[in-house]
C-alpha cells in the first residue's frame, strides 16, 4: 500500500519533470523566450542579416533625367544598396535591390528605359558560399593560409605566432583600442634604423575581406620568400603593416552582416562612421554624407572616430622616427591603383611620377595574372571623396608615395565585396607585386634617399 503511494507519487513527479522538459523545449525551438533589451543585444549566432534573392543589377545612364531618377531613388530607399553614386552620363553602377524591391525596381527599368544588366539573381548564395572558405575562429594558427578567410582573432593569434617565429625581425604594434574596445594590432618587419619605412593600411571597410588576405600575405612573403627581389625590399625597408584598421566593423560582418562597411559607433538608430571619409583633410565636402544612415557617413566631425584617431596618432609619431615616405591603403573592389587627391581633381606636386609608378604596377600586374587594372588620381579615377586616408597621409602627413588600391574583381563583379577564396594568392602577389613596383620605381627617384 505504502509503496504503491510512492510509486505514484514518483510517477507524478516524474511525468511533471518531462512536460517541464517538454515545454522549454518547446518555448526555445519556437524563439519565444522573453528577454530583456540588455540580454537580446547578446546576440545569438543566428542573428544574421540574409540577402536571399536580392538581386545585383548593373546600370548605364545615358541622359541627365536617368540620373536624377536614381539619386532620387538612392536617397529615398534603403531597399538598394548603391556601390557609388549616380553622377554622369555614361556612367555604369551596380546596385544591389533587396528581394521585396526587385519587382518594382524592374518596372521602373524598363519604364525609363535604363540600359542594364542583372549580374547576380540570389546575393545569398554568394555570401553562403564565401562563409563556408572561413575557418572557425579557434583554429590553430598552424592552419592560416590563403585560401581561406579568417576571423579577427585568428590574424591577431597569427600575427604573434609570426612575432615569436621571427623575434629579429619584427615588432608586434598595437595602435590602441578601437570604438568597442578590439586592439588594432599590426606588425613591424625590420628594424634597421637607417631604413626607409613603408605603412600599409588595411581593413579599413569591413566588407572588403581580401584586404586584410592580401595584408598578411605580404607579411609572409616578406618573411619567407626565396625570390632575391623580395628579399631586397624585406632588407632595405622596414615594413609597417595594420591588416584590420576597423576591427569592430570587421568582426560584425562575420557575426551579424557581410555587408556591413563602417565602424559601430552608436548614433540613436543606427550605426557606423565611413572611417575612410572621417579624416580631416577637406572633410565632408565631397562624396560623403552627413547622414548616419548613409553607408559614406563621414562622421559628426572630422577625426571624431577613436579609429581614425588611433591611425592619425601613430603615424604622427612614426612618420618622422620611422621615415615612412609609403602609405598604401588596401580597398576592394573594381582593380585600380589610384593617388591623391580624392576631393578635387586638382593634381598633387608629385602627380607626374605618382602617375608613372601607377600605370608601370599596372603593366607589372598584367603580365603577371592578365588582370587589368587602372591607374590615376582617386578623384578620376573612381569617384570625387573627401576625408579619405590617403588624402590625410599625402597632404597633412606629408607622405610623398600613397596609393589607395581596390583589389580583385572588376568593376562590374557578380561578386562585390564577396570575393571567392581561391582568388586570394593571385590577388595577393598582384597587390605586392605593384607594391614592389611602385616602391622600386620611386627608389629610382631618389625618394627613399
Ligand atoms: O569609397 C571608398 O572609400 C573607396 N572605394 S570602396 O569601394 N573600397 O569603398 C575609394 C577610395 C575613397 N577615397 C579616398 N581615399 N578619398
Ligand atoms: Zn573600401
């Protein structure tokens, strides 16, 4: 009688116990825990943007009326993602239409008869593809190559396996914290006193994945190559390399959004500062906006990012102790080598030979991977921007040889910003391979005397 009571009642719990089981479970699978503002901004790994069947269209504008419409319609929309403006006639574009626009955005094509073409039909297949190349993030370092991507912490770990690989040779930099707090952590190869410096600036747009690629791809060819004129350049220069100069905004596209570009500094609704138009050079005068929301915000005042700050500070301090008389700036995509200025088409002094070291890169590129790629100003060669970093390095920094490259692909890739891995090492040694080019062309110009 007694156990029968104890029995049952063990029965009673024990059935309790399972629809309590039953029910959480239940309550997670379908998402429907409530959480507090504080505990919903740790965000799950789920919380991803998705860009299933956007569409990337690529226009050309053939009258001055096709242009207004699509300013109009890049101001009015955040359904679009322009890559650029629309600026002349005979101007091509590509815009990437959100899925619930692509009906309406068609019918305005054919409407105002825009010559186009569609240049990728699911955006999301794209950024699937490219998260399967990434490694996971506590990957042994033994396991950094190019032929994947990686996150953050894995180029940080990399670089101070690098560190403790070479003690001679390098110098582990950091700049300082960024906006939420990641360090921004670089490398110095070489220590000769007596050398030239050369500063390489990367990561700068979060999205632009295979700049910090190509960063730590140079760091390695520095270090390792067999090739006699790598070696020349590794010895005769100190290098200065940052691959990931805007580490938040990297990091948020690998956990949240591949497309994100800007930092995270925080402004009401909604995020980010275009690090690359918040420098005090002609701020905010030309191909930037002054609305948070734009993907080209230059920020609520010049320099007012702690990132850029961070940047200005050490070159600051290194250009004249360091002698850096090199800055490159790593970007994708559209494959051009480009010099100051970017907010005037007025040329800089040196404009003659910053033109001929550009255009022999590029020749140097094309017979190495058949590639091509356009050298000239920023201003004519890609689009009018101001408070860019090489504007800053070139005019107030005073750093005579500067480049702004966009790396692999072209101008009208089905790609953007989502380059396949398998295009890392040849996008890598072409970018060093113009390096290498400018740099010895400018020697023979006395530049590094
Ligand atoms: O818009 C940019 O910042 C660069 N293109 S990207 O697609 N990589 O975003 C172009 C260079 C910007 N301008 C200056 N350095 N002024
Ligand atoms: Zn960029």
């Amino acid at each position: 009688m007694e156990n029968n009571r104890i029995e049952r009642r063990t029965l009673k719990s024990k059935i309790c116990q399972r629809l309590l089981v039953i029910l959480l479970v239940t309550m997670s699978a379908s998402g429907s825990q409530i959480v507090d503002g504080a505990s919903s901004s740790e965000v799950s790994p789920k919380d991803q943007a998705r860009y299933d069947h956007y569409r990337i269209y690529n226009v050309q504008f053939d009258n001055e009326q096709q242009i207004e419409l699509f300013q109009k319609l890049e101001a009015e929309s955040d359904s679009l993602t322009f890559i650029g403006h629309a600026r002349e006639v005979g101007q091509k574009l590509s815009i990437l239409v959100a899925a619930h626009r692509v009906a309406d955005f068609a019918d305005l094509l054919a409407t105002y008869k825009v010559q186009h073409r569609v240049l990728t039909y699911n955006f999301q297949e794209k950024i699937d593809r490219n998260m399967r190349e990434v490694l996971p993030e506590h990957v042994d370092v033994s396991k950094y190559d190019w032929q994947h991507f990686f996150h953050l912490k894995t180029i940080y770990d990399w670089l101070d396996h690098m560190a403790s690989k070479y003690p001679e040779q390098i110098s582990v930099l950091d700049m300082g914290s960024s906006t939420q707090g990641n360090a921004i952590k670089g490398l110095q190869l070489g220590k000769n006193p007596a050398n030239k410096a050369i500063f390489i600036e990367s990561g700068i747009h979060a999205r632009e994945w295979i700049a910090p690629a190509t960063a730590t791809y140079i760091i390695n060819e520095l270090l390792t190559s067999q090739d006699e004129r790598v070696q020349q350049l590794a010895k005769n220069y100190n290098w200065i390399i940052f691959p990931c100069v805007n580490p938040d905004g990297y990091r948020y596209t690998f956990e949240h959004d591949r497309m994100w570009r800007k930092n995270r500094q925080l402004f009401g609704t909604c995020r980010g500062v275009d690090l690359n138009r918040n420098y005090p050079d002609h701020w905010n005068t030309t191909g930037s906006s002054s609305d948070p929301t734009r993907y080209d915000f230059a920020g609520p005042s010049a320099g007012s990012e702690l990132e850029t700050q961070r940047l200005m500070s050490f070159i600051r301090e290194h250009v004249e102790k360091d002698q850096i008389k090199t800055y490159i700036a790593l970007h994708s995509y559209s494959q051009m080598l480009m010099f100051p200025f970017g907010y005037t088409k007025k040329h800089v002094a040196n404009y003659d030979d910053l033109q001929e070291f550009g255009k022999k890169a590029a020749a140097a590129i094309k017979a190495e991977s058949g590639r091509d790629y356009v050298s000239g100003n920023l201003y004519e060669t890609i689009y009018p921007s101001s408070g860019g970093s090489m504007d800053w390095a070139h005019a107030e920094a005073g750093i005579p040889i500067s480049y702004t490259f966009e790396l692999r692909g072209p101008p009208d890739s089905q790609d953007l910003f989502i380059l396949p891995a398998v295009e890392i090492q040849p996008t890598a040694s072409e970018a060093f391979t113009a390096i290498r080019t400018i740099v010895e062309a400018a020697a023979e110009k006395n530049y590094y005397k």
